[in-house]
C-alpha cells in the first residue's frame, strides 16, 4: 500500500529523534509503531523510550526482529520486495524534500540539497578556524570507494542513496561535529581536541558501518554488493586547509590502490 508524504515524514523524524539510522528495517519499523497497527510494538517501543530515555540502536533492532518474527510472508522474494518497496519509499521522500528545500524563500545555501551535510559556502566558518586558535585540530577525509563505478553500473539514484546513508553515519559516529561534503564522493569532519589515535579510531568505526550496510536495487530488491569507504587523517600542524586537502588526497589514493577501506594515517 503507499505510503503518504506525511506519514514517510514523520517515520524519518522519529528515526532522527532517537539518532537512529534511517535503514529500510528501523524506518518499516518506526511506520509500523506510528501507524498504531501494531498496538503490542507500539508499547514496546513505549516503554522502551519511557525506561531507557530513548530508543537505542540495539533495542530498535531487537523490536524488529519481533516485528519480523510475526506471521506474515516467509518467502524471501517477498521480503525482497518488501525492503525495495522500503528504499523507494525513503528514495521519493528524499527526492521530495530536496525539492521543497529549493524552493523555499532564501533556500539554505550552506548545506548540500542532497545529504543536507555542509556544503563548501557553509563549511568556511569551520575551517577558519584551522590555524587561528591555540585549539588543535585534526582534519578527517572520507572518499567512497567506486563510487563512480556504482553510478555508472547501478544509476545515481543508487549512489545518492549511499551518499545519504553515509552522511548518516558521520552524523551518528561524531554527534556534535558538522559533516561538509566538499564534493562528488568526498566528506569532510573537522574534529577539536583529540589526538590522531582516537580520531583514526571513529574514522575506522565509520568505514565499518558502511562495510555492514547492505544496499539494493530500489526495483528488484538485489544487492549490489558491498559498498566501502576510505579515510585520510591530517592534522592541522601541515599547513594551510588546501595543503591538509592536497595530502589527504593523496592518503586516499594509497588506501584506494591498496583495497580501500581503510583509513590512511
């Protein structure tokens, strides 16, 4: 059955509410649980909130393997059908709302129409910081693997979805940093106050949620396969932002060339 606009909207704002990635199963699961068709999920996912003060990732999780658990088609074309459907689902609201944002009076010209991360305008106010302040900083640069590849075999309606996905995950693995995506496949997050380790470490932890992150075709349902990452970590002592940029760049195309996936220090 379709899924109205405001019912899609209000499935995402809750996934957002509790820091939940907006996966085909937690968003089925937060559109059940608003929907009230399910009264029993409803108040598990109610006392779970009223108990934990939210709704983690691992309890969101365990609620829909019940919800899954329920009588209902075991066939897996069928719930293949069901997670495309899904992705559709996310895919048009997303669409939708890029559109809206564009056509709203004096539209947000500092954040990226596509994963609503910063964008080169809005991203100048944190990188004047690098340099200016006794406050260290280390510069992180993600690249997606392929990912000019998977638009070219999938479509790029494919590898929005990924670049959404992965937004998210930045989001999720540094909460109180803003990502900016500099361009095509390339994020950036500039992190205070923390040492190289510790930063390597949150890169490695982004690279590997995307690793585990399984993304389908929107019509059939199929994977494409795994979809990976690659990270540089600079700190700010290098130089200028266009020098920290040039050698991170350069960081990449050795993790790249070695596999990619992996963070290049």
């Amino acid at each position: 059955m379709p899924i109205r606009f405001d019912q899609a909207h209000a499935a995402l704002a809750f996934l957002e509410r509790h820091r939940l990635e907006p996966s085909p199963a937690l968003y089925d699961l937060a559109l059940v649980h608003l929907s009230g068709a399910d009264p029993a999920l409803s108040q598990a996912i109610e006392q779970a909130v009223a108990e934990d003060g939210g709704l983690g990732a691992q309890r969101a999780a365990e609620l829909h393997a019940t919800l899954r658990g329920r009588p209902g088609p075991a066939d897996p074309d069928a719930l293949a059908l069901r997670i495309a459907a899904t992705e559709r689902d996310i895919a048009t609201l997303r669409d939708q709302m890029a559109a809206l944002r564009a056509l709203l009076p004096g539209s947000d010209a500092e954040h990226d129409n596509l994963t609503n991360a910063l964008n080169q305008t809005g991203a100048q106010r944190i990188l004047d910081q690098i340099g200016q302040q006794d406050r260290r900083f280390v510069v992180l640069v993600f690249g997606i693997d392929r990912l000019v590849n998977i638009n070219r075999e999938f479509g790029h309606s494919v590898g929005d979805n990924i670049l959404n996905a992965f937004a998210a995950k930045l989001q999720k693995i540094f909460p109180e940093q803003e990502a900016i995506r500099w361009g095509g496949n390339e994020f950036i997050v500039v992190i205070p106050g923390q040492t190289i380790t510790a930063v390597r470490v949150a890169a490695e932890e982004v690279l590997q949620l995307l690793a585990e992150r399984n993304f389908r075709l929107r019509g059939s349902g199929a994977s494409i396969g795994q979809v990976t990452a690659s990270a540089a970590v600079v700190p700010d002592h290098v130089g200028k932002f266009e020098e920290i940029l040039r050698e991170a760049r350069a960081k990449i195309e050795a993790a790249v060339a070695a596999g990619g996936n992996r963070v290049e220090v």
